[in-house]
C-alpha cells in the first residue's frame, strides 16, 4: 500500500499534508498527516478517512480540508 504525499500546509502549529492512495476498486482514499513540536517533541498524527474519491487530486482537497478544520477548530479552543 503506497500513499502519495501532497503540498504541505501551516494552519498555526499544525504542518498538514495530505496523502492519497489508489484503492482496488480505481478510486482514491484520503488520509492525512498532522504534525505539530519541534525535534524530539515532535508528534504525527496519520488520519484515514472513508469516503472514496474519483480523483488523487479530490481525496487530497477532502483530507486538507478535515485537517484545517481540526487546527483551526484547536486554535479556537485553546484561544489563539
């Protein structure tokens, strides 16, 4: 099982890359990284999500999505 990373992007101490990869049936799955600290304390995350995608470029918007909600939704909570 081979992922595809995509464009990493910041969303403030959130680094998000998006991975894709092709499934049996021809369409795609998302997942994405989610990384956050620096040298030792640094922390990835990997999330996979279900719906299936027709396109690599499709399943990296949906999973970039999810993790900008999630940062921006953290940075809310902790009143950044």
């Amino acid at each position: 099982m081979t992922y595809t990373p995509h464009q990493t992007h910041t969303v403030g101490r959130f680094a998000l890359t998006p991975l894709t990869r092709p499934t049996a049936c021809g369409r795609f799955a998302a997942s994405l990284s989610m990384r956050s600290g620096r040298g030792p304390a640094t922390h990835d995350r990997v999330y996979q999500f279900v719906p299936l995608f027709a396109s690599p470029q499709a399943a990296a918007r949906y999973g970039l999505a999810q993790g900008v909600a999630y940062a921006r939704q953290r940075q809310d909570a902790e009143g950044r």
